[in-house]
C-alpha cells in the first residue's frame, strides 16, 4: 500500500486550495511549485529577481525542513 502524507509549514506561504506545499511518498518528497512570497506578509519580495528567487528557495527549504529531509 502506497502511504502519501501532505507536509504543511506556516515558514513557508501557503498552497492554494486543495494543494499542498508538498507531498511525501514512499521516502521521497514530492515539492510543488513556489514563488517568492514573504510568507509573514505574503507579499512578493521587492527587488530584483535574484531576490525573489533568494525568496523561493528559503521557501523550499522550510518545506522541505517539514517534510523531514536534510
């Protein structure tokens, strides 16, 4: 039987409804699409897009966190 679990963190912005920021699945993480939203304000980060990409990644590492993985 194939377990999947839905990881969820408030580190990182929230997915739209009826998504997830991210699925685990038989010990892989399966992560969906991010953007880079302040996820306290959950604005955009102003700047250039080297820090909106910055923004997505510190997003992608809070979900990954959650989900366990290091």
């Amino acid at each position: 039987m194939v377990l999947k679990e839905a990881v969820k963190t408030t580190n990182a912005p929230p997915p739209m409804p009826f998504f997830s920021q991210a699925i685990k699945c038989n010990g892989m993480v399966y992560c969906s699409g991010s953007v880079g939203m302040d996820p306290r304000s959950m604005k955009l980060v102003e700047g250039s897009v080297g820090d909106r990409a910055e923004q997505c990644l510190k997003n992608l590492a809070a979900v990954l966190e959650a989900a366990g993985s290091r």
